[in-house]
C-alpha cells in the first residue's frame, strides 16, 4: 500500500473513532475509577458517609439467584472527591458478611450523618448498622430491630407517621426466598434509632408473593408518603398501592393499572404537572416497561401510557432511574438490562420518551440495579450499574461529558402551617422538592431549609431533613404571640444552584404583646410610666419601648399613647 493511501487511511480511522467516541456522552471508566472485583450485585446504595462533601457507594452483594449460595460482604467504595473509588470494606463495615438484596443509607438516631441498612434473601435478618459519624458503621441490629427474619429483596426509609424520624419498610416473601409469599413490614422509629414492629396495625393484611420492590412516594400529594410494593407474581397477585392516613395507617388505592413480572419501580414528574408517575421495569405487557400517569394527582387514578416509551422492547430489565441528562428540566430515562447495554430515552417535556442511542458505552453486563448522581463534583449525572446472576460480576461506572446542570431545584408545594391555638408550640413544615434525578431517597443537596421571619422578613432558618423520597421536613420555632409568620422553603443542590419556594404566611396564636407593657403584666400603667422615667436618657432596656437602644421621647409618648390599655 502507496504510504500516502496509510497516512489517509489512518487519518480517516482516527477521525472517525474521534467522531465515535464524541457521541457517546457516558463513558465507561470503571477500570480507572472502581477496583476490580468479582461479586454478585444486587443494589446499590448511595451517600456521604464521611461528611467530606462527595458520594461514596454501597454495594449490597448476596449469591445466589434462587437458591443460597456463599455469603459475601456488603462492598463500601469511599471516593476520593474525584470520582475514583476505594474499596475500604474491611475497615467500615468489618466481619459483616451475608444475602444482601438491598443498601439504603438513612439517619435513623438523629445524629446527622448515614447509617445503613442491609435487606437480606432466605430468611435472614436485615441488618442495620450505625455510623460513628466518620462513615464507620458498626452492627446494632440486635439492639434496634425487632428479632424477625424474612426473604427481602428490598428495603428503605421513610418517615410514614409525620414525627420527623425514618421508619423501615420491607419486603419479605416468606421463610423460603424472594419467590414466595409473605406479609411486607414495616418497622417504625421511636425517635432515638430503635424500632418495633408496627406491620399489624398499619398495614393491610394479606401476603404477597415474590416481592421485588418496596418505594415509598407521596402519590396523593397531600406531604405523606404513601407506600408502593412491587411484584414479580401475576395478577391477582399484583403491585400494592398503599395510601397513607397522615398517621401512617396504610389502605389500598385504587385503579392502579394491572402489571405482572415487575422487578422494580422509579417514582418521578414525568410530564411536569406536579405529581409524581410511576414507572415499573419489566412491569408491561411480555416483560415491557409499564408507564403509569398519575392522572389526577391523587393517586386515585393511573393511566397506562406505557406506548410513550419509543421503543418499548420485549427483554429482561431490572431497574430503572429518571434523570436530566441534557438539562432541559425534565426527565429523562436510563434502564438497566439484564445481558445488555444500557438503554438511555430522551423526554419531550410531556412524558413520551424516544430512545437515543450510541450515548453510553455499550457493554453485555447483567445490570440489577442503576444509580444516577454526580461522583467527580463536575456538575453533571454519572450513571453506576450494579452487575448480578451472570457475566464478570464488574460493577460499572459512566462518567458524563454532557450539560452541565444549571437549573435549581424546584419546589413543587410546600405545606401551609396553621396557627393553631395552643401557645409556646413549635410548627413542622414540609416540603416536596424535585431536582435533575430521582431515588428512592430524594437527591443530594448541599442544603435544604426552612427561612422565616415576622414583619414580611425572613431573618431566620432551620435546617430541613429528607423524609423519604421527595418529601423533606423541617421545624420553625415558637414566634412571637399574635404576629404574622412569614416562611419559604430554600433549597441548594449540591452545585450551587438555588431555588426558593413561594413565601406563605400563618400567624402565631395569642394575643399580640403591647410594648408599652414594659412589665409584662398585661397593662400599660403608672408602673410602665415609672420605667420609663427611672431610665430615660439612658440605655436601660428596661424603659427602651422601642428597642433603640436608647430612653428618649419616643418611649416615653409610647407609654403615655398606650396607657390604660
């Protein structure tokens, strides 16, 4: 060959690869970023476990598909700030082996940083385990949970009865495995990080077989989270829709639409009206995905649009996430699949969603689980696959080269607070925020609080805490009696991007304090007027009506304006 015609062809080839390679937005960079490991994956939790401000993983590793195979460490990969992961198992989460369906991360004591909570297959005790504040955990499932084992494939948090702490709810599938029967649980907090088992008073009676998925969700938009329980079984035995009293007493929904085979479902506002969709992987007709549109926003009625979704194949996918991944403000989709390349679809802004491909590295993994979240600080999704039942076992990593994200989070409503007429008693507020990705415990903010303020002024805050999915709860303090309480939500991703809810007012019980009472004893007399007298022209708060700083004139009309009052 001519070396002219070589020199071409190299620089066609080179040119070409360029080009290739410049259309995928996800790349796969698992070699230079994960350890190698070998390990059947099932989940895969995510959070700040040491407070130094990046995501660390956790991986809920158990083997083996329908039958117990050798039990295996729950992997905790610590990153480095840069996205490039540690594999420090053996000093975080020591001598914990087991099945391990499920990894959710969670404060459960109050104390302000993760713990973890591990849901195992075959009849054996979820585990949960409680960090030191520095993302070391150690195993206080004896002292916190109630002795019950159970066949798990999921578990999360949720705070169901409005108390402000993050009760569990289980799968369980019965004493054989995830393909049996059982009775899902649910464990409620007593506030300090120990739970009982509440599942007979609060739950609907009645097993469920092969569990694959439990998601709690405000599907009724009323800042209580309702409670999802999906299923590999066929109907009858179908996914449960169980909607919340505000107490926490769970009774069927309606009118949720038939579904069979799921292996797990995502909760997210796909056509941007407010409430939150549903989707359940493999959930459709022969294996599809299922798309169900909360039609009026009180979870009361679904619509199946699984048609939005272009093309709607029939394989094996096991979990699927919403995400932004071009910054427009809405939705899009990742999906994992089983013995396949990730499938990624862009939404219209409505809710149909068109498959866009050659975006990610393609690969013939078997993905159980997917996350989205930021790992390298960079502002934009990363995807993480967990890899089980075959292939290598090499969880993997897809680092995005798109849109930076630039757009807030967004307060889709914020509870009203009512005055009440009990003096002296702090006002919980809560709040559902949505952000450019969902999980099954809201996204990952640099803060979320509550301002508030009298006068039209917000000259205070408290901080806001996730109580499951989108809804976060926070608590403003006693005001002063008879004023007008003004409040707004302010959330802050973890990029710096801020949005504020709207201001709304209540106003706090009692009888306005007349500052002419310089006393306190519910009338502007003599010995008001004495105060005054006995301090005037000078800085004694004790004749200061006004809070100048100074006792002049001005307090002094105060008192005689306001005297006999």
């Amino acid at each position: 060959m001519p070396a002219r015609t070589t020199i071409t062809c190299v620089i066609t080839h080179l040119t070409l690869t360029l080009c290739a390679h410049a259309q995928i937005q996800f790349v796969d960079q698992t070699t230079t970023r994960f350890p190698v490991q070998a390990e059947y994956t099932n989940q895969i939790g995510v959070g700040d476990i040491d407070a130094d401000g990046d995501l660390d993983l956790c991986f809920a590793n158990g083997q083996s598909y329908s039958s117990l195979g050798a039990l295996l460490k729950p992997r905790i990969y610590v990153n480095n700030g840069a996205g490039v992961f540690a594999d420090l198992t053996d000093t975080r989460v020591a001598g914990i082996t087991g099945c391990f369906r499920s990894a959710e991360f969670g404060d459960v004591d109050g104390d302000n940083d993760l713990d973890l909570l591990l849901g195992q297959d075959f009849n054996r005790p979820p585990l949960l385990l409680i960090n030191n504040g520095a993302g070391t955990f150690a195993n206080e499932t004896t002292i916190r949970l109630p002795a019950l084992t159970s066949s798990t494939a999921r578990a999360t948090f949720g705070d169901v009865d409005g108390d402000g702490d993050l009760d569990i709810a289980l799968c369980n599938s019965g004493t054989t495995s995830r393909f049996g029967s059982g009775q899902p649980r649910l464990y409620t907090n007593d506030s300090t990080g120990r739970f009982i088992d509440a599942t007979a008073s609060r739950l609907p009676v009645g097993n469920i077989a092969e569990q694959m998925d439990v998601l709690f969700l405000d599907a009724d938009g009323d800042f209580d989270l309702d409670l999802f329980v999906a299923t590999r079984a066929s109907t009858p035995n179908q996914s449960r829709l169980w909607l919340n009293n505000g107490s926490g007493i769970f009774a069927s929904g309606g009118n949720f639409p038939n579904d069979a085979t799921a292996y797990a479902y995502d909760a997210g506002d796909i056509d941007g009206d407010g409430d939150l969709d549903l989707i359940g992987t493999n959930a459709g007709t022969s294996n599809q995905e299922l798309l169900a549109r909360n039609a009026t926003g009180l979870g009361t009625s679904w619509t199946n649009i699984s048609t939005s979704i272009s093309p709607n194949p029939s394989v094996d996918d096991n979990d699927s996430k919403f995400f932004d991944m071009d910054n427009d403000g809405d939705f899009d989709l990742v999906i994992a699949v089983l013995g396949g390349s990730k499938r990624i679809y862009r939404n219209s802004g409505t809710g149909a969603f068109t498959q866009v491909t050659g975006v990610i590295t393609a690969s013939t993994d078997s993905s159980l689980d997917v996350k989205v979240a930021d790992f390298d600080g960079d502002g934009r999704y990363d995807i993480v696959t967990g890899q089980g039942e075959s292939g290598a076992f090499q969880n993997r990593l897809y680092m995005n080269n798109g849109a930076v994200d630039t757009r807030a989070p967004v307060t889709v409503r914020t509870e009203q607070i009512v005055g009440g007429t009990v003096l002296g008693v702090s006002h919980p507020v809560r709040v559902e925020l949505r952000d450019a990705y969902t999980s099954h415990m809201g996204f990952h903010p640099r803060s979320v609080t509550v301002r508030f303020g009298t006068g039209g002024v917000l000259s205070q805050s408290a901080p806001m805490k996730l109580t499951g999915n989108a809804l976060w709860r926070g608590v403003i303090p006693p005001q002063t009696a008879g004023s007008v309480v003004s409040y707004s939500v302010r959330s802050v991703d973890s990029f710096g991007n801020t949005g504020d809810g709207p201001t709304m007012t209540f106003t706090e019980p009692g009888t306005p304090t007349n500052p002419a009472d310089l006393n306190g004893d519910g009338h502007v007399d003599g010995a008001d007027l004495g105060a005054v007298l006995a301090a005037f022209g000078s800085g004694n708060p004790s004749g200061d009506v006004n809070d100048d700083g100074f006792v002049d004139g001005i307090d002094l009309a105060s008192v005689l304006a306001a005297f006999g009052i």
